[in-house]
C-alpha cells in the first residue's frame, strides 16, 4: 500500500507546480489569488498523504491548520479589494469637484 | 530516498517563486507569490519532520503575514519604484557568495547522517534524558521550554520589541480623514457584512480557529504545537472576525489596550515563573523546585511559560493588525 501514497504525493506536487505556473504567468491578479487558494489546498493534501506515508496520522494535525488558516488571507485579498475600489471612486469624485 | 525527491522537488519551486518575487513590480503580485513561497517552506519543513516549524510557518507565514503585508500595501503605491542602481555588483556579490556557501556545503554531514556533528552533541542526551527528567513525548517542547528555556525567553522578549518597534511606527497616529467622511468609508470598505457566503462562513469558523489554537496550547507536550503556534492561531481567529466584522468591531472584542497589556503579561509570567524558582531554592527557570515531584514541577513549569508565550505571540499580532486595520481609514 505504500506506494499509492507515494504515487499521490507525486500528483500533489505536480499539481502545486501547476498552480505556481500560474501564480507566475497571471496575467491577472485573481489567478494570482486562485492560484495561491489552490497551492495552500495542495498544501494540505500533500501533509495529509505524507503524515499517512511515514506512519505518524498523528501529524493530521497540521493539515487541520492549514485548512483553517487558508482562507483567511482570501479574505484579507477581498477587503483590500474592496476598500481600492471605493477610495478610488472617491478620490475620482474628489478630483471632478475641484 | 523519499525525503530528497520530495525536498528536491520543493526547494526548486521555492527558488523560482522567491526570483519571480524579486522580478516582479507589482507589489500585490509580490504579496501573492511570497504566500505561496511560505506554503513552499512549510510543506518542506513538514518533509523534513520539522512538523512544529510547519504549524508555526502555516499559521504566521501563509495566514497572517499575508494579511499584514496587504495592511501594509493599503497604505502605500501599489507598484515597486525602485532606485535604478547597477546590477552588476550586487549580482558578483551575491554569487560569490553563494559559491562560498555551495563550496562549503561540500563539507557538511549529508542529510540525515547520524555522525553529523549535530547529532552527536547534546541531542542524544536530550533524547535519553527527556523521558526520565521531564516526561514529555513531544522532544521539542521538552528541549524549548525546559533545557532551552533561556533561548525561548529571549525569543519572547524578542518578539515583546519588535511589537515595542513597530508600535512606534504606526500606533498613535490619527486617522487622515480629509478625502473621505469616515462613517461613510468605515460601513463601505471595512468590512465585509454585505457579502453574505464569507460573513457566514468567517463567523462560523471563528470559535473553530480558536478552539483548535486552545487545543495546540495544551497538547504541545504531546504532538507538534506549543505556545507560539497557539498564539498566532487566536489570534488568526480575531483577525477572521476583525475582517469580516470590520476593524471596529474587532477592536471591541479585544480592545487594543487589552491586547497591549496581553504582550507584557507574557513575558512578564515567562519571568516570574523563572524569579519563582529562583526564590524556591532552585536556578533561575529551573522548573524542578516548582512542586515536590521534579518531574511534576518540569510539567508545570512547561505549562506556564507555554501560556505566557501564547499571550505575548497573541497579543503581538493582535496589536499590529489592529494598528494597521485603524491607519486604513483615511
């Protein structure tokens, strides 16, 4: 059984290399945010296969963390997002009032 | 064998990713890419059974320092205006360097020897030791907080001013409010109540985050976890609520004096539980004095500095966040 966890482990890793090409080539910057939410999930898979792989289930753990604190930099990305847009707006409505 | 393929695999993503870092100009791009670059280093780490290092990169590197480097680039130019300075020397330079380093690296132990150097040193006897003097499974949290216990005071104290620095830089300083009339701006982009998927979800996960960051703080004597990782994970849980529920309302959660105080009660009990052995009889953090049985005490002793760590890393990062979430307005 060993080795289908091995096998995994290597399409995780070929997937996370996927998702860095495209963090790298964009060209917008929501594939960049796409590609880091998928990484961090390969992330977790990839701890969650490799924990099974050496025998220590115990190690879950750590997955559970990443799965938790994932999202909360897409969060981050959303509210920076959002806050560019209305200062924008406003600095443009600003500038047609002088 | 497997390690090294593994490692191999993520040490050259790595090295694309943190050149892509340093080429690109748009610095929202740089800020994506260095979260992979962390996930990059914490996977590694993982391979490596470094699996304290990992939570502790997971939680600070992936989770929160992205969220501080947007605060940050909310507050700045969204492209990189670097000075035109000549490539050429600083490229000699750092490749000198680095054939110094790879030149070097012909000398050291391969990965995993066990006649490494560093394994002959003290770590044999912490491992033989660790069982019958302090009785702790995870080896880590024994050689942290008890054999180490000094180093990892010095860290939270080190941790206690870089907080004192950066507070210096951004705390304190009144909101600029001349473009936009605040009321307006704060219900506007400040949180994210509108949007009804990440309100429900964020706030659903947000006892969860908090929970499972109680549960790294006391079960780090048993698997990986400990103290720093347990502080940035509660922390992890107010930036979530402070993000969805606005900078507002998470600084009435956990008011900013609240947090302040958190940074100094910290390292003030790491201390104290030092000064109380000292006045026990014993040296200073040496935890066996602390009750009748040494083991019992070492327990103890690993608790509470373990609690004191947790409130600073936590107060620290709810400190900053909240400096950066209130400079946002403007």
């Amino acid at each position: 059984m060993e080795w289908i966890y091995f096998v995994t482990c290597i399409a995780i890793l070929i997937t996370m290399v996927l998702a860095v090409v495209r963090g790298l080539a964009g060209p917008t910057i929501f594939d960049r945010v796409l590609a880091v939410n998928m990484f961090g999930t390969k992330t977790v898979l990839f701890i969650a296969v490799i924990s099974f792989l050496t025998g220590r289930p115990d190690f879950l753990d750590l997955a559970l963390a990443y799965a938790l604190i994932n999202f909360i930099g897409v969060f981050a990305v959303l509210l920076f997002f959002q806050s560019r847009e209305v200062r924008r707006a406003a600095e443009a409505e600003r500038e047609a009032g002088k | 064998m497997m390690t090294i393929v593994f490692s191999l695999f993520l040490l050259t993503m790595l090295v694309i990713v943190a050149v892509a870092i340093l080429r690109t100009e748009n610095l929202f791009t740089a800020v994506m890419l260095s979260g992979i670059f962390s996930l990059i280093m914490a996977a590694n780490f993982f391979v490596l059974d470094a699996a304290d290092v990992a939570l502790t990169e997971a939680v600070i590197g992936a989770g929160i320092s992205t969220v501080l480097f947007l605060g940050a680039l909310a507050l700045t130019a969204e492209y990189d205006r670097s000075p035109p300075v000549g490539t050429w020397v600083p490229l000699l330079t750092s490749s000198a360097l680095g054939g110094v380093i790879i030149f070097a690296t012909f000398q050291a132990p391969r990965l995993g020897d066990p006649s490494a150097i560093v394994h002959q040193h003290v770590a044999p006897w912490y491992l033989e030791k660790t069982p019958e003097l302090i009785d702790v499974p995870n080896v880590v949290t024994a050689v942290l907080a008890s054999f180490r216990g000094y180093d990892t005071l010095g860290e939270v104290f080190v941790v206690f001013t870089a907080c004192i620095g950066v507070m210096a830089l951004l705390g304190r300083v009144r909101p600029r409010r001349d473009s936009i009339k605040e009321g307006e701006f704060k219900k506007a982009t400040d949180n994210l109540r509108h949007h009804l998927i990440p309100r429900v979800v964020g706030k659903m996960l947000v006892p969860f985050i908090v929970l499972f960051g109680l549960y790294v703080q006391f079960h780090g004597d048993f698997g990986p976890g400990g103290g720093f990782q347990a502080g940035a994970l509660v922390a992890a849980g107010v930036i979530l609520y402070s993000l969805v529920e606005g900078g507002v309302r998470g600084r009435e959660l956990v008011p900013e004096w609240f947090s302040s105080v958190l940074v100094a009660l910290g390292a003030f009990t790491y201390t104290s539980v030092g000064v109380a052995s000292m006045l026990m009889g014993g040296r200073f953090l040496d935890y066996s004095v602390l009750a009748h049985d040494p083991v019992h005490g070492q327990h103890l002793g690993i608790l509470v500095i373990e609690a004191g760590v947790g409130m600073t890393v936590a107060g620290v990062m709810i400190t900053i966040f909240h400096a950066f979430s209130r400079r946002g307005i403007r």
